[in-house]
C-alpha cells in the first residue's frame, strides 16, 4: 500500500476510510486479506456469503437476510462497499 492510499479519510460520523488505487474505501481497520478478496469479488462480479460479528471475540451476529449476493460500490462519498442481491 503506497503513503497516498494509507491516508485515511474523516467522514462526518469520525468512521476512518483507508482508499484503495481503485477509488474503493474500507474502514481503516479492515484486514488486508479481507480487502484484497472484496476487491477480487467486486472486480470480477463474484457472489458472496458475508458472516458479521464482533471483530474482538469473533462471534457471529447470526444475520440471515443481505448477507449473499454481489460487492459492490456504493455512490457516496467515501466510496465504500456494500452487498448487493
């Protein structure tokens, strides 16, 4: 990641957004891993399964609805990702 991508944007409700080279924003403490298979799965239209939880204990919230479907850039500023059917 280059110093200009590792600059993170302040948004109104003091989230952190971290760019990517492709104008695709993710919260600064998202890992690297997950971002780089989000960036594949957006590029090449790939459907998803997402699990949401707590990122401390790693327990799983149980979501059964918006969880599959296809990443995709919301139109927002940051441009962050969402799910999409």
């Amino acid at each position: 990641m280059t110093a200009d991508e590792a600059v993170a944007q302040q948004v109104a409700n003091r989230i952190l957004y971290v760019p990517t080279a492709s104008g695709t924003a993710y919260h600064v403490n998202t890992p690297p891993a997950v971002v780089t298979a989000l960036e594949y799965a957006r590029q090449k239209g790939k459907r998803v399964r997402l699990f949401y939880g707590d990122p401390q204990t790693g327990r799983d919230w149980a979501k059964e609805y918006g969880v599959v479907g296809r990443v995709a850039m919301a139109n927002g500023k940051p441009q962050v990702t969402d799910c999409r059917r």
